[in-house]
C-alpha cells in the first residue's frame, strides 16, 4: 500500500517536527522545508497534501501558495 506523501513547509523547526512526528505516526510520508523557496523545490506529482504555514520569512505562505498553484492541483491545508 502507498504511503500518501505530504509536504509540510514551516519555518519553525520544532513545529515541523511536532506535525511530522504525529503524521508519520499514522503512517503518512513526510517531506520537510523550512521556507517557501525549498519547499516549491520539493514539490512534485506524487506530493498527495501540501500542509503549508503563512508567516515566513522571504516567501510567505500566500506567495508560495500562488507559486503552488501554477503546478499542482494538490490539496493546501494553511497552518496558522
């Protein structure tokens, strides 16, 4: 069975590792980036959820959702 793949893009380190310890715990794929710029690099087809935060700094999360949205068609889910 596939893992879904999510992308979590947050800029802070302890949050980010808060959520992807709780998804990977019910068995979900979890690619990490600390900011807008590394997180569009990320992103590909197989990227099922992008779980994306607002306030960061450069590329803030509206920015990088508009970037997102050129490519793909996944689900965004702001965490604020």
């Amino acid at each position: 069975m596939k893992k879904e793949q999510v992308l979590l893009i947050e800029d802070d380190a302890d949050i980010r590792e808060g959520v992807r310890i709780l998804l990977e715990s019910e068995n979900y794929c979890v690619e990490e980036a600390e900011n807008g710029k590394s997180g569009l690099e990320l992103l590909s087809d197989e990227t099922d959820l992008v779980i994306l935060d607002i306030m960061m700094p450069g590329m803030n999360g509206y920015q990088t959702c508009l970037e997102i949205r050129r490519t793909s068609n996944a689900p965004i889910l702001f965490l604020s």
